[in-house]
C-alpha cells in the first residue's frame, strides 16, 4: 500500500512539473497621458495643404481637464480677462471662448462678418482646436468635409510669441505641461492605489506539486472577478498535506513610494504656479506658515495690472486697430475701476 502510495505520488509530482509555467496578467495597459505634448517641427502637409502645429491641440484642450492647478488657473485668467470687459463687437461669451482659446493654445483668430456691400458688422472667433494656416495666409477652420476658408483679409490674428516659429502662437504655460502631468498621474495613482485595495499589486507563487488544476483554475477565476470596485475579498485555497509557503504574496513595487504623494503634488503645484506667474494667494492653496500669502485684494489688483491688462490692451489694439472694423464693434474695457480700487 505505501509502495503504490509513493509511485502515485511520484506520478502527481512528474505530471504537474512537466505542465508549463503560467502566468495571469489582471489589468490592461493605458495610454500615456504625456502623449502629444511635446514640441514638434512646423512644416507644411501637402496632403492636408496647411501648416502643422507646434504641438497638438487636443492634448492641450485635454490638459485644461486633466490637472485642476491648470485648468483652475486658465479659467481664472480667463474670468479676469471678462471682469472688466464693457461691450464691443463680441458678445460676452464670444469674448469667453475667444480668451479660453488663446491662453490654451496660444493664438486667437476672429473672423470679421461682412454684410452684402463688404462691410463689417459682426465678428466671430474662428474655434482654435481646428483652425489652420495655409502658405498663402488663408486660414481654415477643419470639419467633416470641406474645410471653411477665410482670406487673410477676413481673419485678424492675435498670437503669442514663440521663437522657433512664427506661424502660429505658443502658450505661455509650455514649461509646465510636464509638472501639470506629473500632478495628475500622482493622484492617478493614489486612486489606483486604494482603488486596488490599498496595495499596488503583486505576485502570486505556487510551488506545491499537490495542487490541482482544477484548484489552480479556480484561484485564478477569484483572482480575476477580485479586481476593480470591491475588490476586498478573501480566497481560501486548501491544499491536503501541502507545505505552508508553497503558496506566497509576492509584494511588487516600492510600497512607499504613495508616502511622497503629497512632496509631488505640492512641487508640481508650484510648478504650474509659476509657469501661469499666477500667485498663490488667488489659487486656493493652504499657506504652509503662519504668516499666510498677503492681502488677495492687492495681489489681484498687481497680478491684473502685469498680466490681464496687458492681454486686454492686446485684444483691444488688434481689433479696434483694424481700418475694417468700424467704431461701434471696439472692445471697451472699464481700467479704471480697477486700478482705483487698487490703490
């Protein structure tokens, strides 16, 4: 009886070690959220006859919602920009997605409407994730079909300066795209992380020759149905005269890597700060000592004087200066309010 024992035995063990090694992947893999974001040569596609962008649009529009300093700051700037505007040839949400198109993207385009003896009696801002420039300064905006046309002389253009080209604008926030990334993949990943059941994953290592394949099968059908919204089950796996560390949780990763979640989102933070020269006295954030971030009512009045002013001046020089646009379509923006209130 022993002796028929052992040759079974022997039998179980030749068989499970002549199986081949398996291993189970749970999750999928996702795409970078880096993708599209950086810098790229301008050059002109024949195939598509327009000039192609620095860097590509979508992302850009996507990051506005991907990081909340980034997309806090930009409506913020924007709001800044609307808060004094007192009427002219846009309407107040023309002007909104007007502005909200230039600092995302780095340039503006306004159509001017014309009526049927050739003047000018509206204006329009082109939308900036599909507008194009040709060679011959046409300007296009992209669509289903035909793409719509404009003449150089139906568009007036605003762009922010970029060295490397001057076809199109660059925004001003490009030194902390990467920051603004970095912020959100780690609240990315400390969502993964207690999504997974506060761990960030590992290995499950089987060496006990007595376990079955129907055992085995049925440890990675629990393990499968475990991932995702709770996940926090309990697996029992019984293993007649099996060895105690024949089963191991193998841990993967450096499990203290979540402590420097809060070091990242803090520097990153200040990274976009500084890349939008926003103070953080009008970000929400938490002053860290004790003598606080100043008055908000004199950093407002300083931050609009450097910075939403000039972006105002700017749109009133480019629309109100054009010989086509009569007097009653200018911008007009209440400065003096604001700066009395500053003082």
């Amino acid at each position: 009886m022993k002796k028929r024992f052992n040759k079974r035995a022997s039998s179980a063990q030749k068989s499970k070690s002549s199986r081949a090694m398996s291993v189970l992947r749970f999750g999928k893999p996702e795409p970078v959220l880096t993708t599209g974001t950086d810098y790229r040569e301008v050059w002109y596609d024949n195939d598509f006859d327009h000039y192609s962008l620095p860097i590509d649009r979508l992302a850009l529009a996507q990051l506005v919602n991907l990081n909340g300093q980034h997309g806090g700051i930009i409506h913020a700037r924007k709001n800044m920009v609307l808060s004094d505007y007192m009427g002219g040839g846009l309407s107040h949400d023309q002007l909104e997605a007007g502005t909200m198109d230039f600092l995302t993207f780095g340039d503006l385009a306004i159509v001017k409407i014309r009526n049927g003896w050739g003047n000018v009696i509206a204006l329009e801002p082109m939308p900036g994730l599909y507008m194009r420039r040709r060679k011959d300064g046409e300007y296009v905006v992209l669509q289903q079909g035909e793409p719509l046309v404009y003449g150089p002389d139906e568009v007036i253009f605003i762009k922010m300066y970029d060295p490397q080209q001057q076809t199109y604008g660059l925004p001003d926030y490009i030194g902390g795209i990467h920051s603004a990334l970095l912020n959100s993949e780690a609240v990315i990943f400390r969502r993964r992380y207690y999504h997974n059941g506060a761990h960030t994953g590992g290995i499950l290592y089987t060496t006990d020759p007595n376990m079955t394949d129907e055992v085995e099968e049925e440890i990675e059908a629990q393990l499968a149905n475990s991932k995702g919204i709770g996940n926090f089950s309990t697996i029992l796996v019984n293993i007649p005269g099996g060895d105690k560390e024949a089963v191991q949780f193998i841990q993967m990763g450096d499990i203290g890597a979540k402590d420097e979640f809060a070091n990242v989102k803090n520097i990153s933070a200040q990274d976009v700060l500084n890349a939008h020269r926003f103070p953080a006295g009008l970000a929400g954030i938490i002053p860290q000592n004790a003598g606080g971030l100043g008055d908000p009512e004199k950093t407002e009045a300083t931050y609009k004087k450097n910075e939403v002013f000039p972006l105002q001046r700017r749109l009133m020089t480019a629309i109100n200066g054009d010989p086509d646009v009569p007097e009653h379509l200018h911008l007009k923006f209440d400065h003096e309010t604001t700066n009395k209130d500053a003082v």
